[in-house]
C-alpha cells in the first residue's frame, strides 16, 4: 500500500525555523493534492497548507507569511518550511496526499511529526 513517511520534527525555540518532509512510497499511479494539518492537544485538527500538483498553493491565515509548502514531484515529496515559528505553532503535524492506485483514489495520512516551540 502506498505510505507516508513524515520527517524533520523536534524542539525549536520561538522565532526558530524547522522544515518537515513527507516521502510518499508505494504501487501508485500518481499523485495529486498534497498538504500539511497540524493538531494540538484537546483541540480539533486544522489545514495549515495544501498544494496541488501544478504548484497552486493555500495557507491558513494564522501561517501565512511564515510557512512555505513546496513539493517535488520526482522524489514524491512534500515539503513545510516553518520560519519565524511561534508557541502557539506547536503541535503534532500531519501530512496527507491523495494518490491514485489500480482501484481508484485514495488519501492517505502520515502518522505525524511533533514540532515544539519553546518560549
């Protein structure tokens, strides 16, 4: 089956940058959307960006500015710079694509990267 394998989490202090990576693996036919969610303890998970294949791009309002997603279809991966990251950034971050196997489409999820900011 086609998997997420999600890396570049870890402890970063407030105005810090981490950049995640997510590598897609598996029998498929292609790829199409790719995006990062983010989910904090007893809170709902949120989209923080999404980026299709041609390269159009969404952001949510409290992540624009600072984050930058980025892929690069060759390797199958996604990218999440995280520049000037904040408190209130920390979280579990998620990645998901939606790809196309022998059965159709699917979506599947990365099982998430913690990234802490410290104050």
């Amino acid at each position: 089956q086609v998997q997420l394998v999600e890396s570049g989490g870890g402890l970063v202090q407030a105005g810090g940058s981490l950049r995640l990576s997510c590598a897609a693996s598996g029998r498929m036919f292609s790829i199409n959307d790719m995006g990062w969610s983010r989910q904090a303890p007893g809170k709902q998970r949120e989209l923080v960006a999404r980026i299709i294949k041609g390269g159009t791009t969404n952001y949510a309002d409290s992540v624009k500015g600072r984050f930058t997603i980025s892929r690069d279809n060759a390797k199958n991966t996604v990218y999440l710079q995280m520049n000037s990251l904040k408190p209130e950034d920390t979280a579990v971050y998620y990645c998901n694509a939606d790809v196309y196997v022998l059965t159709g489409k699917q979506e599947v999820w990365g099982r998430g990267a913690r990234v802490t900011v410290s104050s």
